[in-house]
C-alpha cells in the first residue's frame, strides 16, 4: 500500500512538473533521437566513405529490378548485329499496337510526324527527317528499327534512356502497321 501512494504521489508531482509551461524557457528534451536524424542525409558529405558522398553509386556490373540488358553499342554495324539478332517478342495484336501508337505520338511523331512521313512539327526548323514509309525504312529489319530507337542515327538522338524496351518493340509494330498500305501496294504491283 505504501508503494501504491508513493506511485500516486510520484506521479501526481511529475504531472504538476510536466504540466507547467514557462514559455520563455526552452522545453527538455527526454529523448532528443526521435527527432534528431542519426543517419547522413543523401546528398550530405560523408568522412566513412572513400569518395566523401553519402549517395553510393550502384555496384559495377549491377542491372536495374525489372531492366534486361542489351549489349549492342551505337552505330551501323551493331545495327546490322542487332538485325540478325533481335526478334521483337510481341505478337502484333490490338493491345499492342495501342500502346505502339501511344508511344509513337508521344516520342516520335514530333520528328517523323503522325502518319511516319517525316513532316513533324520539329521539321519546320530541323532538317527533315526520313520517312517511315520510305524504301529505306521498308527493308529495315525488327531488330535494327528497335537498335535506331535505343540508340538513334544520323541526327536522331537515343531514345533508350526514355522509353521502356517494351515499348520500343511495340513501336516497331506500330512502324510496321503505318507500312503495311505501303508494303501491300507494292506487292501487288507488278
């Protein structure tokens, strides 16, 4: 029993304590590591790290959650490679080539323009691009059309960085569905 009105007592001083506000006084701190961060911030100078950065770069040879790699580099001949060796890995159905047209608008049409022709709004001031439907661009394989817009050509920078791979195959056939009048054309003609 003499514990139990100590505690009571113990207590009912600590809330006259802590209920008393003195505003002109700083408050106490009882655990001042809730709030305070323990850890370096991301961007902060860091002495524990060789490099003096806290944000640690990826481990060499590391590949992104989600990210297949492509080992082909720029230029032709890893294009002409990259035709031989690449296979688009979609089937050309509805949901694909709605996603291909969705991703051709959003990042080829102000060059090429809507209809692959070459006469997109970015052709008033730069030289014009080629077009899709061209005799050029007929004969281009899956695998190299996919190469061109990872890594670009000519004056046509690379997309890679900016639209998902699956994306760029489903663009390609999208390329191939605005070709196919053309393709079909020229088959029937003799």
């Amino acid at each position: 029993m003499k514990r139990l009105l100590f505690g009571i007592g113990v207590l009912a001083a600590a809330s006259q304590v802590g209920c008393e506000r003195d505003v002109s006084q700083p408050n106490l701190e009882y655990a001042p590591d809730m709030y305070g961060s323990v850890p370096y911030d991301s961007y902060a100078p860091n002495p524990n790290t060789r490099d003096g950065k806290t944000l640690m770069a990826p481990a060499p040879g590391s590949i992104p959650r989600g990210y297949s790699p492509l080992h082909y580099g720029p230029g032709t001949e890893e294009a002409m490679r990259a035709s031989t060796e690449l296979k688009n890995p979609f089937e050309a159905s509805e949901p694909v080539l709605a996603r291909g047209k969705v991703a051709f608008n959003r990042y080829c049409s102000h060059c090429h323009g809507s209809g692959g022709l070459g006469d997109g709004l970015v052709a008033a001031r730069f030289p014009r691009p080629p077009s899709l439907l061209a005799e050029h661009a007929l004969g281009l394989a899956d695998g190299q059309l996919f190469h061109i817009i990872s890594h670009g050509q000519g004056l046509m920078p690379a997309h890679g960085s900016q639209v998902a791979q699956e994306d760029r195959w489903k663009i390609v056939h999208y390329i191939r569905s605005l070709q196919s009048p053309t393709r079909t054309a020229r088959k029937d003609t003799p």
